[in-house]
C-alpha cells in the first residue's frame, strides 16, 4: 500500500510517501500507526502523539479502527483548523 505523509508528519518523517507491506496482524489505521512507530525514531517522533494525527484512507477521513484491509493509499496529517 502507498503511505502519504502531509504537513509536520512529513517534516518528521522525512519523506512525503511511500510504498510498504504492513504485516498481517496489522489490520486498522491505529495498528498500522503503532507499527509505524516501531520503524525509527523519525516515526515515533511523528506518531508520538498518535491521537492528534489523522487519517484517511483513499482519500476518505477514517478513525484509528477503520480496516486498512483493500486500502490503495493511506495518507497521514495533523489536525486542521479552520476560520
């Protein structure tokens, strides 16, 4: 699957996308999160805050227990603001 990384999780990260394999025992957004973090210290330094990140998943908002299962592209970015 394609990870996108928007914002400050990019500016961690170090990277703005990126194709991977999660493994099997991997199976929402708040897993896929936790294995991220497991990587290196750049992805635990973005997903410290785990709750604050969002995500969507191709191109749909999603909460950390959506399935990840068929996803094509899981993007990652901080809150938004609006006026």
């Amino acid at each position: 699957m394609k990870l996108v990384y928007f914002a400050w999780v990019r500016e961690r990260i170090g990277r703005a996308e990126e194709e991977t394999e999660a493994p099997d025992d991997v199976a929402t957004v708040g897993d896929l999160v936790g294995w991220l973090r497991k990587r290196g210290p750049e992805y635990e330094s973005a997903f410290a805050t785990g709750a604050v990140v969002r995500a969507a998943i191709d191109r749909r908002h999603v909460k950390p227990d959506a399935a990840i299962a068929g996803a094509r592209e899981i993007a990652f970015f901080p809150p938004m603001t609006g006026g």
